[in-house]
C-alpha cells in the first residue's frame, strides 16, 4: 500500500492514547482551580478540530464549550472569555501566526492556556500554561476527544470513561489499520473517478462536519490543489442542492453520532438529483472490540480519515504532485 506504515500507525496511536495519565493530571488540575467556560481555539486545520470537538462536547454535556477562531479573536475580541477560562490549542509547529497573535492577546486576559504542542521550545510551547507534547500524525483529535472526555467525567457525564478507554486502547490501534487496509481499494477507485474534477462537493454533519471542512481545504485544496467545497448537511438543503447537477461530483460522510439523521436525509436526496455522488459510511467499517454504544464518539470520524488518507495517496501518486508542496502557505510574508 502506498504510504502505509502499519508498526509506525499502531505505535502513534498506542502513543497518543498513553497520554490519558498526563492529560488526566492536566484536566484534574484546572477542574481543582474552577473555571468559567472552556475555548477550543484554531485556524485552518485545527479550528475544523476544535468545530469536531465542541459539537461532540455540545451532545453529551452541559459543560459551558465554545469554538474560538483564532483570528477572530485577536481582531474581535471575545468579552466572555476571562481570567477564568480555559483555552485548549493544538499545533504541529508552534508557530501558526494566527494563533501566536491569539495567545499573546489571551495571556494579557489571563485564562488559562492548554497546548498540544507538537515543537518542544516553540513559541506556543513557551507560552502555554500547560503543555502536551505528541508529534504523531493524525492524533490531533485524540488528545482533543480525551481532553474532553476527562472533563466530562469528572462533571458526572461520564461513568463508562474507564471501560470506554479500557477498549480504545485494546483494540483502536490494530482496528484503524485494518480500515485503512480494506480502504484501499475504494480509494484507488475514488481517486481515479476525481483526481481531475473542476469542481468537488463535501458533504458532512456531526463530529463529521469538521473533518469535511478540513478535508475539502487542508487536503484537498491546500495539498492536492484540487477545488472543493465543504457544506454542513443541514445547509446543503438550503442552497447548494440548487447546482447539483447530473455529472456534479458530490461525497457525502456519514457518521454515526446524534447528527447523523441529518446526513442520511441527504443520502436519501442525492440518487434523485446526482449521477455523480459518493457516500462514504463509517458503519461500513467494523472495528472489533469496540462497543456500538461507543462508535459515535472518536472512532466514526478516525475511521473516515483511514479512507481520506487512501484517496489522498492514490492522488498524489495518479497526479504527479507530492503533497508536501505549497505555492504560497508559508512560502513568504503575507
């Protein structure tokens, strides 16, 4: 399989769900201090993470979480966010521009800063209150889910928090690789039916809906310089079903939490009015050892990114253009 490590994909998930002791101390600490809200705050790829983790927070807690976009913030403001409150970030490099600028303008309010850092020493390192270090691919939502999980058991939401983590880290590592595996195929074909499409629609709700909108931007736009759209699926039946067209290339991702009515309405819609769409359903991949009560929490959209990652290397193999390559993000100031 093309870009495939399978002990390397095994040991980065083992890795990053051995960090539930450091992020149990972490979360257990500011619980003990008290807080007034809770700011997941990104950019680009990882404000799509926070989007997934604050609609995950929002089905099953009453705890006060909200989406913080970083560049809003240092141009807006955001007079609900106080000395009191918790931030939570995350960053490959430490050095996201947008971010930094966030943060130096959150320590002068004094909240609390939590960074999943992936760069010891960078500048978002340093100025963190507390600070989680992973440089593992694809592990971003882990230690988001997990951070959120700890919170919500330590507010009574969650009483099968150690049975739930308990199967994780049994059975999560070996099931993700063996999705990517029966992936392949449907990817390879996926690839070859869109790698020069005009025009890509992403369709996506839940927990989903930030991978969708990273998928269409972060991948496919950014790496694959490929023109796609995201569209939450409660919104694509207020507009955007106008431009579907017979040959219109549209993918659908179905996941499995509380939005996923939403998502089947647009699959019950699209044979109607499409020749040219795609559903991808993360029930369509079992992973054994996983309770079904648990299946729409973490694991739907892990095993939606399986599928992505083999599309995207079939396409960079099919089109000649190593993914690692930008024309301008990061090239020079601007």
């Amino acid at each position: 399989m093309l870009k495939f490590n399978e002990t390397k994909q095994i040991e980065d998930i083992k890795g990053a769900l051995a960090l539930r002791p450091q992020v149990e101390k972490m979360v257990d600490e500011v619980w003990e201090k008290g807080f007034d809200s809770i700011y997941y705050l990104g950019i680009g790829g990882t404000y799509a993470s926070a989007m997934q983790v604050v609609t995950y927070i929002n089905g099953k807690s009453n705890l006060p979480v909200y989406v913080q976009h970083a560049a809003e913030y240092y141009t807006t403001g955001n007079r609900r966010l106080t000395k009191d409150s918790i931030v939570i970030l995350s960053s490959v490099t430490g050095t996201t521009q947008e971010v930094v600028k966030a943060v130096e303008e959150i320590k002068t309010v004094g909240a609390t800063l939590i960074g999943f850092i992936d760069a010891k020493g960078s500048i978002l390192a340093e100025k963190c209150d507390y600070v989680v270090t992973y440089p593992a691919p694809g592990t971003e939502q882990i230690k988001f889910f997990m951070l959120a999980d700890r919170l919500m058991k330590n507010n009574g939401e969650f009483d099968e928090y150690e049975e739930y983590y308990q199967e994780l880290e049994e059975h999560l590592p070996v099931g993700l690789v063996e999705a990517e595996k029966k992936a392949d195929d449907f990817g390879l074909k996926f690839a070859q039916a869109h790698r020069h499409d005009d025009m890509h629609y992403f369709i996506g709700a839940g927990n989903q809906w930030g991978a969708v909108y990273s998928y269409a931007m972060c991948y496919w736009e950014e790496q694959s310089w490929l023109r796609s759209k995201s569209i939450h699926a409660a919104e694509f039946l207020h507009g955007t079903l106008e431009i579907v067209e017979e040959t219109t290339a549209v993918t659908l991702f179905i996941g499995e939490d509380e939005q996923r009515p939403l998502s089947e309405r647009v699959a019950n819609l699209l044979p109607r009015i499409c020749a040219n769409y795609t559903i991808i359903d993360s029930k369509d991949y079992p992973v054994a050892g996983i309770s079904e009560k648990y299946r729409g929490r973490v694991l739907s959209f892990l095993l939606m990114h399986c599928v992505t990652q083999r599309i995207d290397a079939h396409v960079e193999q099919l089109n000649c253009h190593p993914l690692d390559i930008r024309r301008y993000y990061r090239q020079f100031d601007y």
